[in-house]
C-alpha cells in the first residue's frame, strides 16, 4: 500500500480521453439538459449500504417503494429508440459456457414478492443474443469492460443534470483541457499546474496535498460546484455505481425493438463493506463483489477504468477515471479474498466460445433460472423499461440449458461428466447424521445473542466427505441468514495445505475480516486485540465469525503455539468465535500438549469410512437419470473400494474410467454390444488399472532382454535364497538361460547397461556401474511381482519355467 | 484451611457438611503438604527440590488409554477417596434442599437454556474463584511482601492445564491493585502477557520496556534488555520508584535454545534497584529447576507455587457455584457428582469438567426435542433436569475408546493387516518393517483365498491406520523399511475382531 502512486497528473490532451468526450455529449443529447438542482440523497447511500446489514428489512420494503419510483420511471424514462448497430462480424456468436454445475442453490432461494410477477412477464420474451462486444451510443462496450452503472433512486436527476466530463480545477473553476493538472492525494481535487499560489511547472514526485488539505479546510464552493460534481466523486460518495460487464446480450421485447443488456458485476466501495471504511483505503479503492444484476445498456454511462494495484501504480497519467481493486468482497459471508489477477481470468474461465452455428437461442428455461431470486437491491438499478425487474443470479449458478450446447452427449458422457471429481453432488447421501451435528453445533453456538465461542474437531479418513458436508451446512445456513432465520456471521475458510507457513494463517484471517494484509506479526497482535481483547476490527464487526481450519494437523508447529492461539481465542470472553477443524487424524488432540487439547474442548465428530452400501448409494446418487452403468457393475465397484478403503473418491475415479473403458469397448465394436452399458468387465479393468501397481506394468513394457536379466535375477535368488547377487553372477545366468533357449548373448556391456537402465526405474537395486563385475544387484520388489509380470509372455513363453 | 470453611455458607452448605468427616482427612493432609512446601520453598536455597517433586506428582496430566484399563490408571489418593466416599453416599444419600427453593426449570425455554450454557461456557470468568483461595492468598501474600518493602522478586506458578492458574492470576492483579490503592502506596504497573502471543521470545522485554517507559524516548543504540539492565542496576529518583508486576502466562514458551530469555528474565529481578515483581505461569513443575539451574547458585530461585489438579469435591463445588446464580436447578446434583468424580479420575481438567456439563445439556435438549416432536399431546414429565443417564451419556462421549468401534468399522483389508500386525507383535519384537508385515499379510490373505492388494496400496493402508492411531509409522526415507508398531493393545484387536468370525482363525 506504501507504493501507491504519488500525484497523478491529470493530462486532459491525452488522446484516449477524446472518444469519451464523443460519446458522451451523443448519449446526452435526447435528454433535457437542465440544470436542475440535485435531489438530496442523503437516504440513499443509507438503504444501499443496509443491503448487507439486514437483508430482512429490506424485503420488506421491496414492495412499498417499488410501485411509485417504477411509475416515475416510465414516465420519464419512455423507450428512447437508440441508434444502436452492432459489430457483429466477428462476434455475433451465441455465448455458451462449460457446463457448470447448478448448485443446490436452486431452492435457497428467498421469497421475494414480486418474483412470481417477473418470471410471467419474462415469459414472454422469446430470443436472446449473446454478443462480445455492442457498439452503443458509438462507443463500443465489452465484455470485461468496467463502467459507470446509474442507480435507479437518482436516476431521473442524473438525467437532467450534465455530467462534467472534465474536472474543473478547484481554484479557478474552469476546465481547460490544455493545461496540466495535479491531483491532491488527499481530497482528489484537480488543480491546475499554473493556478497553485506558487504555480507549480512540473508535477512533483511523491505525495502532493492541497493548499486546502493542508489547513484541513475544504475548498470553496460555488454555485455550480454542487450541481457539477465529476462521475468520480458521485460514484466515491455511493451516487453511482461502478460494474464490469460479464455478458451482453440483445433481447427483443414484445412491441418489436430490441434492447440491449448486460449482466453487471458490482464494485462496492469501502463505506459499503461490513468494516466501512479503513486506514489502509485508498481514495480510490473499490472490492469486487460477488454479486450480480442484468441490467439494461441505457443506464450504463460510460467506462471507467478498475486496475489492479500493479497497473494502478502505472496508471499515474490516466485521467479520473481510474480505480483501484484488489480484494474481492464477499456480499454473504462478508469477507474479503485478494484477487489474484483482476485482469478477465478469473470469469472468463467458464465461458467459452462455441463457433458461429447458433445465433439466436430460445431460452425460456434459462429465463427462470435466472430471475430465481430477484433479493437483490440492485437489481432495481437504472432505467428499467416498463418498471421491469431483474433479479439477480447467485455466483456459480449460472446456468445455460443442455440443448444450447450444439453437441448432444451420449448417456455415457454425461456420467463420465457428474461422475468427476472436481463435479459437486446435488446432494450429499449417507452424510446426514453427520451434516446434522455440524449444523447443531454451529446454530447453538452462533444462534445465542452473545454467541459463545466454541471448538469442533472433525477427523475422518480421507475422501469421505468431510469438508463437503461442512461447506454445505455452511451454505444452508447462508440460505437461512438470506431467509433472516439466522444473524449473519462471518464465515472464513482456511486450508492449512495452502499456507505458506503455519505463522501466515495469522495474516490469512486478518485478511479475510478486514480486507487488509499485514504480515503475519503484525497480523496477530490485531487479531489478539479483536478476538482476546474484544476490540473491533471495523466499525461493526459484532458479528460472530466462524472459522474452518482444514487439515489442521499442518498448523502444528515446534511449540505449537500457532494452534495455541487458535484455539485459546474461542475461551475468551468476547471472542465470537468458533472455530472447526478438520484433519486426517484421529487422535490429533491427544498428540498436542495437554494445555491446547484441554482448550479444543470434546467436541469431535468422526466421518468413518463409507461401507458399500453407502458408495452404491453415492454413486447411484450422481448417477441418477442416467441409465449408463449396471447395477451390478456399481456394486462391483462400490465393494471393491469399500474392501480396502471406503475412499469415495477412488469409487467415483473407477466408474468414471470404467465408462472410458466401455465407452472406447463400444466404439471398437459398435455392432456387437448387445447394451450400451457399462459392465463388470470394464469396472474389472477399471480396478485392475488403479489398483495394479506401476512397477508390474513397468516390469511388463521393459525391452526383452531387460525381462531375460530379471528372469535371471529370480533365478538366482531361488537357486541361492540370498536377495543380494552380483553382476557377475547373473551375467553367467543370462548366458546360460541365452544358450539354452538359442538367443544371441548380447555381450557384457550391453549387458551392464541394461542391469543400470533397471536400476535407473528402481526394479533393481544396484550399485553404481562402475564395479562392473563386482557391481552389486538386489530386486526392489517381491519376486513373486516379477513372476506374475513375466510369467505370460509371448515373446519368450519358456522364461515361466524360471519363475 | 479458614479458606476453605468460609465460602461453605453458600447454599450447598449441607452438600459439603455431610460428608466433612470423610474430606476432613484428606483435607488435613493436603494443609500438611502445603505447609510443608511452603517452608520449603521459603528456604529453597537448602532443600533440593526434589524433595517437592513426588508430592505433585500426582497432578501431572496423564494419557486417557481404553476404558477397560481406566481402574488402573486412576491415582492412587482420589481412588481410595472414591472407594470412602461411596460407601458414605450409600447410606445417606443427599437430598437436595435447593431443589425445593427453587423454581422449576424449563429446559423448552430457550432463554433459560441459554442462561444454564452461558453460565458453564468457558470464557464467562466467575465473580469469585472457589476452590483456589489458598494458593491466591500465597501469591498475594508474596506480591504484598515485595510492594511492601519494594524490593523484587520471582514467582513460579505451576499446575496443569484447566486448573484455573490464569484466571486466579487475574484475580490477584486486581485485588494487588485494589490493597495498594487502600494501602496508600503506588499503584504497581502491571503487565500481563501470554507468551504464545509474542512473535520472538525476545519480544517480552520490548514489552515491559514499552510498559515502563510510556513517554520516555527510545534509546536506539541498545536492546530492550540492555536498557532494562541498565534502568534497574541504576538508583532511580523518587518519582520513578513504581513497582511493576509482570505476568508472564505460558512462560514455557520463553524457553529458547540456550534459555537465555528465561534466565534474563529472572535476573532482572536480583537486579541491586530492581522493582519488577515476576510471576511466571506454566505447566511444567520443574521448569524453573531445569531451566535455571544457575539461579539457585545466586540463591534468588523463584517462589513455587503448585496449582494442583481439581479434586472432585473441588468440580462439584466449581460447578455448583457457577450454577447457583441461576434462578433454577438445571442439574441433579448426583449427576453433577458423577461428572466431577470422572473427571478428577481423569484429569482435574475444569475445562473439560464444563465441556462435559454442557454436553450432557445438549444431550436433554435434543431428547427435550424430541419428544416435542413425537408426541406433542403426551403427559410431559414434570421435572425435566439433566439427570444421571445424560451426564453418563456425556461421559462416555467424551472418555470412551473409540477404539473397539473404529476397528470394527474398517474396510476388510485394513482390518487384515491390523490382524496381521497383531499376530506379529505377539512375541517379544516391539516393532517390524512394511515389508515383514506385508509378508504377514499376504499370508493371511493367501490362507483365506482373498486377492491381496499391492505393495503401495498396502502401505497408504497403512498411513491410513497411523492416522486413525491403530499403527505407528516411523519416517523413513523409503517406503518399504518404514518401522510399524502397533499403538493399541493385542487385547483390544482380539475382541474387536472377535465378532467376525473370518478372522476368528487367523487370530489363533
């Protein structure tokens, strides 16, 4: 944060502000350029900021505000037919995304009033295009682009007021795009170079302040000041709204025009997260939120500029427009998350381009599972023709109906599909009881007013489901705190594998609740003052937070002080705290010091291996409505895996490879298969695969006289019975074995090297080649390993007779 | 023990009044011990300090092991003061009077329900702390002494976890701060820090620094340490002459590799002008005699003071005093007494003491529940408390062996190679390597016609089974020469697998 950049200087000749300034006096001219005083917003910023606090409150407010400022709406707001050609050459192509998964998501859904309402009028509309990029009002938008989003509250004063595409200088109050200007770091005022008492020639490096900052009186006003402010200060004092555009889309409406759309991903701005506004903010700092609206082109104003702090640093000569992101900020949990890489990455990840087949989609299915929950506030955001509402999809529910995809996929594709891993189950079978407990415990601790901090230890082997059933009661309850059954809390997940060292899960936590990093030090004395001495982060932090530590066993330190101070905040007064850990072992608390076993407390929940009925069930529960696999062949599977570990994982990887299998049996074979199923054949295969171990199948593929030196090496160890021989001793053996049979003795050296070539894979233990004969040879496996490798082998069937 | 009779006027007066006799042994001896201590540690330059370690010995935490074993494992003094105490609870057994005071509770009603489990969480410091009278009245004592003739001096403060040494240290600041106010003298700067929370050992005299010298200017060129020397080997101006007591909490972490902060730390305090009170508190019993051994030369050892683990009565009394601002009897008082009994046995762990009564209560929430639930028009019972059968349920939660249980839910392969690692720990060889074992287990394997898995998949079996705490792996670079050795005992597995009757054969 200390690198910030140091006075940006406000070159308004730049050429890349002059296609703003075009496209902006062309959007104006249908509006009546007024000049009306603005509307007092001092409600506004407050019912925005409440969205996140008490989303009961809200709903309920929905439908009494709603009729009133809708019907201004349309009055002001009638159907402006706009100039709007799109560049469709290259990318009028329909969008698709990979299949994603639809979460469980589907029936948290909050009742909303006028959901109903929305989803009969959406009915209606029958076709959608997905663009990449729309010229609108000549300037092109994209999709990743960020821009000025209205809000709907004000939206008819923004209308009638113009918007100063430049700033004035606060000194002589005219905007002259010729001279330099300097920005204050403090207040973010322009000025101009030559109108500083004394005039200034250059921008100067480092931190510059204002005359007016330094006497901390603000600069004076004038009349027009007021009713002039630039974008940038309407949207830091919550008037407007930032948003990077996710999708855009053309939609036709009932009386035959077409309106442009786009799904809108918000920015927030520091007063609207749950610890307000801090220190460490920038001026012009924005989070990313997870959350999202559709809303239609005409409420966007213009791009802005959100960089990420590498390129924000670099952006010193950018005008005013540009901002600063670098956490994302979680509307529901309420914390905070760094994003990686702020540059399109991480959305454009699941959405693909699916080549120009298909431009226009029916999408009526896909209609509704978008307006499924329309809670959000923002979603009433800007110009809405006809006062029409939309609602706002949740994060990692985005859902594109299967026949949109243009190629079908066979009943085996689709189970190699729900069958993968990384593919979360609908719904978590033989876990219930478990799910249960977690629930209980989180509820009866964060359900009590004063919330008294408390500790769960959660052990299991692995894959069987711990962390998925802690994550979707952690999701169920989010439902409920959306619903207002709940207090909101604080929810922040760590996994101790990810840490760079057991310390930084310090600075990893403080981050998360505040949005701010420090190092790990730092990071501990504040969160002992938050958690130990009940001081508050934020401004409201009187949420209590929820903790979940996965594979816990690697915080374990030296000392172990690190677990120490984990597991001691819960026992403080104040704290709010409850922590639940999850980890491998078993008798984790046992092995600790005595002191941090007696803070964990005895709550411990065990996740026990599945039996196979449980992974027949698992599996059958992934599998439903797909009719690929024979019942036998999953209990095949299932009791195999059960037999040796219970892994649920391992079940699902060898029904996903048994379908590969079957699915490459049929293709080979098309006419012959009686079924199109999966059989115990290929579940057999499946299990030969993962459970064969690699050295058989290396031991398999080595070259002949490699399988005639190991033939060798068995024989030797069964006519001596010591495992250790000598190169010298099993070279007489090849030449003998070579003799008998009538192949070629390669020679010694060819030999020696063969004899490293194995040590090289580790089939043989042996020395290095330098002692030649003397060279030491041991086999690294069991010999029984090596006679079932070689045994049926075409190229030399008489080398069984030495196994 | 004056203490100790004082508080008794609190209404479960007749709980401690029927059985005085019995107590009053053990009590006597405990008094003699202290004493004893005390005078010991008084003149700790002589007497070794050996000679004190036996007497506590008995508080050092031990091992929960399975449950067949438990009998043993209790110590030798609380088990004959079970075996005493039952026999008196046979022929009068107590009655309640509180019951009858107080009103009925309700465990239906969530407002109650959340008073009875604030008042057991943990973190909800009670007014006064019971049962700890004695040794808070030591180590006032002391701090009083030193504030007194101001001079210095070092306190160890010692007892296992969960025995209330960091919450009684709270209490003797205040009441310290509290005297000196009516004493007239200067308030003692105090500086309380838990050890874990510093980031370097060293941290802890930046710390106190920071505390004595608010407004001073820093001087760069030394250490914190250096300057604290300096400032306490110094004759000071009247102005400056405040004591400082210092709280050092989980002092263990103080120990670097060449103890030089521990052994700084105490010698502040046999600095000629040093006004520095330090109380260190850990579980260690020996920790100052281990790690200081050249203190004792400059005859300035710490002060110990032993915090003991809890004795039943002790639980009991804890947990009545925590309920009784309760306006109503959420527990049966013989079912508070079995808690407290198992868990003196066990550890004399009042955290877990809590742990177990707030288990029990979750226990009658959900049958409460359910029984809503059933049958919403049925004869409710009319006293609804947590009684014997939930605090046995609790109990059992806590301190049984899952053992048996996670044996016999294993997947068949894991519990072969369990079997087989039985079989082969039977003689006298304590431990073998993968490799032996796999051979065992092939063994079996090939006897009962079953496939056996592979090498590798046996040995991530066997981390599995490490992991759950049935074997012991030793690191080892390669796989295959890993040492195993089995963690629960051969006795454990034959029952367990007893059940089964596929390896009912291979255990012969």
């Amino acid at each position: 944060m200390a690198a910030t950049p140091s006075s940006k200087a406000k070159t308004f000749q730049s050429p890349n502000k002059t296609p703003t300034n075009m496209y902006r006096k062309s959007y104006l001219s249908p509006s009546s350029t007024s000049l009306t005083p603005q509307t007092p917003e001092t409600l506004t910023p407050l019912r925005r900021s409440s969205r996140h606090v008490s989303r009961k409150i809200d709903l309920g407010n929905d439908p009494i505000d709603l009729p009133g400022r809708e019907s201004i709406q349309e009055i002001n707001l009638t159907p402006r037919k706009r100039t709007t050609d799109v560049v469709a050459e290259t990318l009028t192509t329909p969008k698709t995304k990979k299949k994603k998964k639809i979460d469980v998501e589907a029936s948290f859904s909050p009742i909303s009033p006028n959901r109903s309402e929305t989803i009969t009028k959406k009915k209606k509309k029958k076709k959608r295009v997905y663009y990449n990029k729309v010229e609108f009002d000549e300037t092109e938008f994209e999709i990743g682009d960020h821009v000025y989003v209205k809000r709907r509250e004000d939206a008819n004063s923004d209308e009638e007021e113009e918007d100063p595409e430049i700033e004035d200088c606060q000194i002589c109050f005219k905007s002259d795009t010729n001279i330099i200007m300097i920005e204050c770091d403090d207040c973010l005022g322009g000025f101009h170079l030559n109108c500083l008492k004394p005039p200034l020639t250059d921008v100067p490096k480092g931190d510059w302040i204002c005359q007016f900052c330094v006497v901390h009186k603000p600069p004076p006003l004038q009349g027009k000041k007021l009713a002039k402010r630039t974008m940038r200060e309407k949207l830091l004092s919550g008037d407007l709204w930032a948003a990077r555009i996710e999708k855009l889309w053309k939609q036709e409406v009932v009386d035959g025009g077409c309106v442009y759309w786009i799904r809108a991903r918000w920015y927030i701005i520091p007063e609207e997260t749950v610890s307000g506004r801090q220190r460490h903010n920038l001026k012009r700092e924005l989070y990313l939120t997870n959350d999202f609206a559709d809303i239609e082109m005409e409420c966007v104003l213009r791009h802005c500029f959100v960089k990420c702090p590498m390129e924000f640093s670099k952006a010193s000569n950018d005008g005013d427009d540009v901002f600063l992101c670098e956490y994302e900020y979680d509307v529901h949990c309420h914390s905070f998350k760094r994003l990686a890489q702020l540059v399109d990455g991480d959305s454009d990840s699941d959405q693909e381009w699916n080549g120009g087949k298909e431009k226009e989609i029916d999408s009526d299915d896909e209609e509704e599972s978008v307006c499924a929950d329309s809670k959000s506030k923002r979603g009433l955001t800007g110009v809405n023709t006809k006062g029409r509402i939309f609602g706002v999809e949740k994060v990692g529910t985005k859902r594109i109906p299967e026949h949109v995809r243009c190629y079908k996929k066979n009943e085996l594709e689709k189970a190699k599909a729900t069958l993968l891993l990384a593919t979360r189950p609908k719904s978590l079978p033989c876990r219930s009881k478990e799910m249960e407990e977690i629930t209980a415990f989180i509820k009866g601790s964060i359900l009590d007013d004063q919330c008294l901090g408390r500790c769960m230890y959660i052990h299991g082997v692995p894959g069987t489901g711990k962390t998925i059933s802690v994550l979707s009661v952690m999701k169920n309850l989010k439902a409920e705190v959306e619903a207002g059954s709940v207090s909101p809390y604080c929810f922040v997940e760590i996994n101790g594998l990810k840490l760079a060292s057991p310390e930084n899960i310090y600075s990893v936590i403080y981050e998360a609740l505040s949005g701010h990093h420090v190092g790990w030090k730092k990071a501990l004395l504040f969160l002992n003052e938050r958690f130990a001495e009940g001081k508050r982060i934020g401004k409201e932090n009187e949420k209590p937070c929820i903790l979940l530590i996965d594979e816990l066993d690697l915080l374990v330190t030296r000392n172990q002080s690190v677990l120490y101070n984990i597991l001691d905040w819960p026992t403080k007064p104040n704290s709010r705290l409850v922590v639940l850990g999850i980890a491998n072992t078993m008798d984790l608390p046992e092995k600790l010091l005595p002191r941090i076993s007696s803070r964990m407390g005895i709550q411990r929940l065990c996740f026990g291996p599945y039996n196979h009925m449980q992974l027949q069930e698992i599996i059958s529960t992934r599998l439903k409505g797909i009719n690929a696999f024979e019942k036998t062949a999953i209990e095949f599977a299932s009791r195999k895996v059960a037999a040796v570990s219970g892994d649920a994982r391992r079940a699902l990887e060898i029904c996903r490879r048994a379908a590969e299998v079957a699915d490459y049996r049929l293709k080979n074979n098309n006419k012959t298969a009686k079924s199109q199923l999966v059989i115990m054949a290929d579940v057999e295969v499946a299990i030969q695969e993962m459970f064969q171990a690699p050295h058989i199948q290396v031991m398999k593929s080595v070259s002949k006289l490699s399988k005639i030196f190991l033939t060798a090496m068995v024989h030797e160890l069964y006519k001596t019975g010591i495992a250790e021989t000598s190169f010298d001793r099993v070279a007489t053996t090849v030449s003998s074995l070579c003799l008998t049979h009538g192949e070629a003795f390669p020679g010694w050296d060819i030999l020696l090297k063969i004899g490293c070539d194995l040590g090289e894979c580790k089939i043989v233990l042996c020395e290095p080649g330098e002692k030649h004969r003397l060279q030491k040879l041991q086999l690294n496996f069991p010999s029984d390993d090596v006679a079932f490798a070689l045994k049926d082998n075409k190229d030399f069937p008489w080398l069984a007779n030495y196994l | 023990m004056p203490a100790i009779a004082g508080p008794s006027s609190s209404p479960q007066k007749h709980v401690v009044g029927s059985r005085s006799e019995s107590i009053g042994g053990v009590r006597s001896a405990e008094v003699n011990t202290s004493r004893k201590r005390k005078l010991r540690s008084d003149s700790a330059a002589e007497v070794s300090a050996t000679v004190v370690l036996p007497v506590n010995s008995i508080s050092t935490p031990m091992k929960w092991k399975s449950p067949r074993r438990c009998a043993v494992s209790i110590p030798k003094t609380s088990d004959e003061e079970i075996k005493e105490d039952s026999n008196e609870k046979l022929e009068n057994p107590v009655i309640s009077v509180c019951l009858e005071v107080k009103s009925k509770w309700n465990p239906k009603d969530d407002e109650q329900m959340k008073a009875v489990k604030e008042a057991l969480h943990v973190s909800k410091a009670p007014s006064t702390v019971v049962c700890r009278e004695d040794e808070q009245r030591r180590v006032f004592e002391f701090v009083k002494g030193c504030m007194e003739q101001k001079k210095a001096g070092s306190l160890y403060i010692c007892g296992c976890p969960g025995t209330g040494k960091s919450l009684s240290m709270e209490k003797v600041r205040l009441q310290a701060e509290e005297w000196a106010k009516q004493a007239g003298l200067h308030c003692p700067e105090t500086v309380s820090v838990n050890c874990t929370s510093l980031t370097k050992s060293t941290d802890i005299f930046s710390k106190i620094l920071g505390n004595y010298e608010s407004g001073k200017k820093a001087n760069g060129s030394f250490s914190p340490l250096q300057q604290l020397q300096r400032l306490f080997s110094q004759k000071q101006q009247q102005s400056r002459s405040k004591m400082m007591l210092i709280i050092a909490d989980e002092m263990d972490y103080l120990i670097t590799r060449d103890r030089g902060v521990l052994h700084e730390l105490f010698m502040l305090t046999t600095l000629p002008f040093s006004r520095c009170i330090l109380i260190g508190v850990a579980n260690a019993i020996d920790l100052a005699d281990r790690f200081l051994p050249k203190l004792k030369s400059l005859n300035c050892k710490p002060l110990v003071v032993t915090f003991r683990a809890y004795s039943k009565d002790q639980i009991l009394r804890i947990l009545q005093e925590r309920l009784v601002a309760l306006p109503f009897v959420a527990f049966q008082s013989n079912a508070l007494e079995i808690c407290a009994r198992k868990v003196s046995a066990a550890s004399g762990d009042m955290r877990k003491a809590l742990c177990v009564c707030r288990s029990a209560l979750e226990i009658l929430e959900i049958e409460v529940r359910g029984s809503i639930d059933q049958e919403p028009k049925g004869p409710v019972p009319e006293c609804q408390v947590v009684k014997m059968d939930h605090m046995i349920a609790a109990l059992s939660k806590t301190f049984k062996s899952p053992i048996v249980d996670t044996i016999q839910s294993l997947p068949q392969h894991q519990q072969i190679i369990v079997c087989s690692a039985a079989k082969a720990f039977r003689g006298s060889k304590k431990d073998r390597t993968i490799a032996e074992l796999n051979k065992l287990y092939l063994e079996i394997c090939k006897s009962s016609m079953i496939t056996p898995a592979g090498i590798t998949e046996f040995s991530n079996m066997c981390t599995v089974l490490n992991d759950q705490g049935i074997l012991k792996l030793s690191h080892a670079r390669d796989d295959k020469l890993k040492r195993v050795s089995l963690r629960v005992d051969e006795a454990d597995i034959t029952f367990a697998l007893k059940e089964i009757r596929f390896f009912r054969n291979c255990l012969l």
